[in-house]
C-alpha cells in the first residue's frame, strides 16, 4: 500500500537554511548539505528545497546544494523557488532533483505549468500555493465566515484567486502534486490549516502535501486524517524542537497510518 | 560491497544518456557502490560496457524518438538479445522495454518483453481508503512483493525482504502478458508490475537510485550479477 511521505521542508537563502514565521524574521538554520544528510539518515521520505531569495544571481548556490545533496543522499529531491522557465527546470533535474515546484511563475503564466509539463513529464511538476485567509479576496467556498486567497511572490501580493479554484484549474494545466502552504499558520507551530487542507485535497485527483503550522507529532495525523494530504511537511517542528523524523514516523505508525518500515531484511 | 573480477578490475557499466531525465543520481549511486561508470549515448563506448542501465523520466513516446535519433534501438537490440549483455530499465527505462505504450497515443517500444503500458485505471476497482479516490501519479514509497519464483541466484532482490519499500513516481504502468517475466509487483488499488527479468533482461518501476538503502541494495545486486 502506497505509504504517506513525511517531508521535511528546507528553506534556502544565500547558500544557508533559513526559517521563519509566516513567511517573515528569517534566523539562520544551519548548512543544507548537512541537513539533507541528517534527514537522509533519519530515513525522511523525500526533501523539499524552497530558496526564498530566488534570484537570477543566486541561481548557481542552488545547482549547487542540490547537486551535493544528490550525490551523497539518494532520496527525491523536490526544489523550488524563483524557477520562471523550462530551461531552469532542466538544470534542476540535471543537477539532481526530481520533482521542481513552481508557484508565482504559474500564476504569471498558467501556460507553463503546460508547457513543463510536457516537456517533463507531470510527475516531475509540483504546483506550490501559498494561501492566506483575506478580507480583500473574493469569497471562497470553504467557510462562510472566513475567506482565503493565493498570494504570489513569496506570500507578498495577492493574487484574487481562490484556493480551490486554482488546485482545481493547475491540476488541469499538468500539475502532477500540489504543495499547499497556510501562510497564516506558517512557523506558529500551532497546527495545519485543516480546512483549508481538506478542501484543496478533496478538490483535486493529484496529491497534496501539507505545509505550514506543525508543531506537535499530532498535527501530522490531523493532516492525513482530517487534512487528507497524501504527505506532510513540516519545518519549524525538525529545527527548532527535539522532534525527528524517527519520532514523527513512530507516533503516525502508532495513530494507524500507513508509514514506511525501514527494515530490509 | 562490489565484488570485484579475479584480476581486480571493478566491472564498467554503461548508462544510457538519450536526453531523458535525470541521470546523474544513477550514477553518482553506482560509482558510491563502487562501480566503474560511464554515461554516454556512444555506440563504441557502450559496447565495451559489461552491463547498461537504461533510466528515463518522461513521456514513452519521447523515450523511443530519442532512441530512434540516436541510434541506439537496433544498436541495443543486439548488445542485448543477440550479445546477451544484461541490461536494467529503470522506471520509463523498464516501460521501453514494452512492445507498446500509450501515453499520450499509440507508440511502439523496443518489444524485449511482450507487455503494454496503460495509465492507471481505477474504474471498478476499490481503492484504499473507500473515502478517498487514489490520486494518480502513485507518488511515493510502496511496498513490493517479489515473484521470481525460483531460488534465483540473479535476482536484484537477493538479501532484501518480501515487502521492502521504493520509490515510485508514475502515472503509467507496465502490464506483462507472460506473468514469468514479473519479478515484482506494488499494490495501488491494484497489483501492477514493479519489476520484471527476462534472462539478461530487467527493470524496476520505482527507482532504486531513490530508495536510500533498500534501491542501493538493488544496484548493488546488479553490478554484483553473474549472467
């Protein structure tokens, strides 16, 4: 049986792990390569490399972290963060990712979710939203009293979509997973938002990976089982508490999720 | 460890570069296990390989163009049937290995193994939870059961345990008509093949060079084969 992933998310800035709240106050985290090596021991299921910076200058330190990590852990590897065309995405998966998530640059141009995922295949193309919940959105469908909104570049501009409309309309252009972050519960440590969650991941036939807000082992059951994410991420939980990979996927095993078994013999 | 030849010399694999996907991971996993390795899409340096990896992320249609344009169907066509030189497919490199694929229209395969590949089809099938539809692509670590049968000295599974997990990333999946050809099967609302071997011949579904411990096992297993 297809098990779920737990996925520790690795923010980048400049060459460095980063992490903040609410996509906000970055304090320095630590070396990635050597994070990715801890992760790979530990037997995380996947890694998610986001760089925040993004830029066109800084483009060789992330071949670069990527590359390193592929070479000593032999794990999928999804990055994202700034790509903006097929020829970014080529160089990513040369240097040793799997899977590349995109997210303003498909807002900018749905085409491209397309267009990458011809050329690549739709299994390599994770689509990110970064969900807020906003007064100044249009109204959703998940709850009468509270509205959400995608917001673009890195959580700063919002875009007038609704979540669920565009998981629904990214799925249909070639998106082949979805990476769905609560910008609003981001580095709080208080938990997934699960409606929000729950209505993206019931919308769409491609999985959704739960992002922003774990801060205790049961957040990831909440996710999988009122959430219905296929795989949970989780930042702030790994770095900044005494929590493991080991630890998260004993408590899921116990809470009756199907969980990888690391023995091979 | 790899073991090596009597006069020393660690056995030089080839890996196929016909412009699908990433390739270096598989190499960089052969050569930590100790393997020679050359990623190539050269006639004469893949002919002096001892064995080749096929790999692939993509499309089948476009596996078989760049196959074609390179020259490299008929050209493996004989390293591997006639030359008996083993060969490993790994995920859209194993679906090659099929007459026929239909991904994204009709398209012929290299034939090596008499099989078809189809998208996921769950119509009339249950799947997992009966609350929630299985989401394709199957994305993520599934647990294999092996079937090649026999006390088989040349299995890629050899020291691994019924049940072992890999990573799998696919929307299509390969349907054999001789189930000997089957060395592995996942379940995903169905069982499906995760592996096959023909002789000289395999392929795995998932991707060892992505299954930490249990897919190094696998590759090991393969440089280590004496076919």
């Amino acid at each position: 049986m297809l098990k779920i992933r737990i996925i520790p998310s690795l923010l980048l800035k400049e060459g460095r792990c980063v992490k903040g709240i609410r996509f906000t106050s970055f304090r320095d985290t630590g070396n990635p390569v050597t994070a990715a090596r801890i992760y790979d021991a530990q037997g995380a299921d996947e890694l998610l490399f986001i760089d925040i910076l993004a830029s066109k200058e800084n483009r060789k330190t992330l071949f670069d972290i990527v590359s390193r990590t592929a070479e000593e852990c032999f794990m999928p590897l999804c990055v994202g963060g700034g790509i903006k065309d097929t020829d970014d995405i080529r160089k990513l998966l040369l240097a040793g990712a799997d899977k590349i998530s995109i997210n303003t640059a498909a807002i900018e141009n749905p085409k491209f979710i397309n267009k990458a995922a011809e050329i690549f295949g739709n299994q390599c193309i994770v689509v990110s939203i970064d969900v807020k919940k906003s007064g100044a959105g249009q109204h959703s469908v998940i709850g009468s009293d509270s509205e959400y909104e995608v917001f673009s570049h890195c959580g700063t501009k919002p875009t007038g979509l609704d979540p669920v409309q565009w998981a629904k309309q990214v799925v249909e252009q070639g998106a082949g997973e979805i990476l769905l972050t609560s910008i609003d519960q981001e580095g709080t440590r208080t938990g997934y938002d699960l409606d929000l969650l729950k209505a993206v991941a019931d919308a769409v036939e491609v999985p959704v990976i739960a992002s922003g807000g774990v801060g205790s082992l049961q957040d990831f059951v909440d996710g999988i089982k009122k959430g219905h994410a296929s795989a949970v991420s989780a930042g702030s939980i790994f770095h900044f508490t005494d929590q493991s990979i080991i630890k998260a996927r004993t408590y899921l095993a116990e809470a009756g999720i199907n969980v990888r078994s690391r023995e091979l013999r | 460890m790899v073991s090596t030849e009597s006069n020393g010399k660690i056995k030089m694999i080839g890996i196929i570069d016909y412009g699908m996907g990433n390739l270096r991971s598989v190499a960089k996993a052969l050569e930590l296990l100790g393997a020679d390795v050359t990623v190539t899409a050269d006639l004469s340096e893949l002919s002096t390989a001892e064995k080749l990896v096929l790999p692939g992320v993509g499309a089948f249609g476009d596996g078989m163009k760049n196959l074609h344009s390179l020259g490299l169907v008929d050209f493996l066509g004989t390293e591997v049937l006639t030359n008996k030189k083993p060969l490993i497919g790994i995920c859209l490199g194993m679906q090659l290995l099929a007459k026929e694929g239909f991904e994204r229209g009709h398209h012929t395969g290299l034939g090596w193994i008499d099989a078809s590949v189809r998208k996921f089809d769950f119509s009339g099938h249950h799947g997992g939870n009966a609350n929630q539809v299985l989401k394709v692509p199957h994305v993520g670590w599934n647990d294999v059961k092996f079937t090649d049968g026999e006390q088989n000295l040349n299995s890629i599974f050899n020291g691994l345990k019924d049940g072992v997990s890999f990573y799998f990333v696919h929307s299509y999946h390969m349907i054999c008509q001789d189930k000997s050809d089957v060395a592995a099967i996942c379940n995903y609302g169905y069982d499906f093949t995760a592996a096959v071997h023909r002789d000289n011949i395999f392929g795995t579904q998932f991707h060892p060079e992505k299954s930490q411990d249990a897919g190094l096992k696998v590759l090991e297993n393969y440089i280590n084969l004496k076919i």
